[in-house]
C-alpha cells in the first residue's frame, strides 16, 4: 500500500508495518503544527503563526468574513485581543492522512480570550476544520482553515460576535 486510507474502522491487516510507522510519524507531526499554532497565537507570536500557513491557505471565518488570507486574518485576530491574554486548547484530533503530502483535520476547540481594558471577554467553544499539505522545505502547513464555533459565553464588558 502506497497511501494511507486512515478512514478504516480497524487497522488494515495488509498495511506494511514501515507505512503504519510512517502513517503514526505523520500525523504526529500534524499534532505538532497544531500546538505551536495554538502556542504562537496565545504568546502574540503572529509572524510565527502566519508561517505554519500555505501562502495558497483557503481561510474561511464568520469572524472577519473579508480576511482570506492568514497574514489579514491574524492582524484582525491581533487588533482585536491585544493587549489581553488568551488561552486555546485543541482536543480529540480526528486526522486522516489522505495521501503522503495531504491530509484533513478536525480539532474540538476551547478558547479564553480577554483585553486588558475589557472591551473584548468570552469563552468559545467549536471545532476547527481544516486540510493539510507536505512542503518539502517546511514540514507540513495548515492549507485549509475554518473555526466553526458552537457556542460563545461574553463576560466582563466583552460584546458583539466571535462566531
């Protein structure tokens, strides 16, 4: 087997151990650029965060609906929260690797974000949807971007939408 299927409900008896080793090395890795992720915006790091972005990255938001590339987009997000703190989670990754270079992603989400001058507070909570790319130079890059957001609790003065 030359791609990984990771759409099975129990592993594949003819996958070769090599390429299930390799499958396992990938979506670590994939884990990975999300942590940094959620630890660059967290610590203010938005060059580093726009860098774990394809320059072709397909960004949707509800947020800041006009803001389609990741560079746009994370200057709103700044504007918005800084100066304040944040703190986002991802949980419970459903990767599927759907060849060597490509894969898809599904993140539950928790974020906690407020401005020190209170003009912004809420809790959230969603699920990122996202793809995924190989670069031969960088590692893999988050190509596909989209927070879907459940549900958003306002407090200490925040107002308006984060959906």
């Amino acid at each position: 087997m030359t791609q990984p299927s990771g759409q099975q409900a129990a592993p594949d008896p003819e996958l070769d151990p090599a390429d299930a080793a390799r499958m396992l090395w990938e979506i670590e890795q994939i884990k990975q650029l999300k942590a940094r992720y959620f630890r660059f915006v967290d610590t203010r790091d938005w060059d580093g965060v726009v860098a774990l972005f394809s320059a072709d990255c397909d960004l949707h938001s509800t947020l800041f609906p006009e803001a389609r590339q990741p560079r746009d987009f994370f200057a709103k997000v700044a504007l918005m929260i800084t100066p304040g703190i944040s703190v986002h989670h991802g949980h419970m990754p459903e990767i599927t690797l759907t060849s060597w270079e490509t894969a898809t992603g599904i993140w539950a989400m928790y974020d906690c974000v407020q401005t020190d001058d209170g003009s912004v507070g809420y809790r959230g909570y969603g699920h990122y949807h996202e793809s995924y790319r190989k670069d031969h130079g960088r590692g893999w890059l988050i190509s596909g971007f989209e927070l879907r957001r459940l549900r958003v609790d306002w407090f200490a003065g925040g107002s308006g939408s984060a959906r």
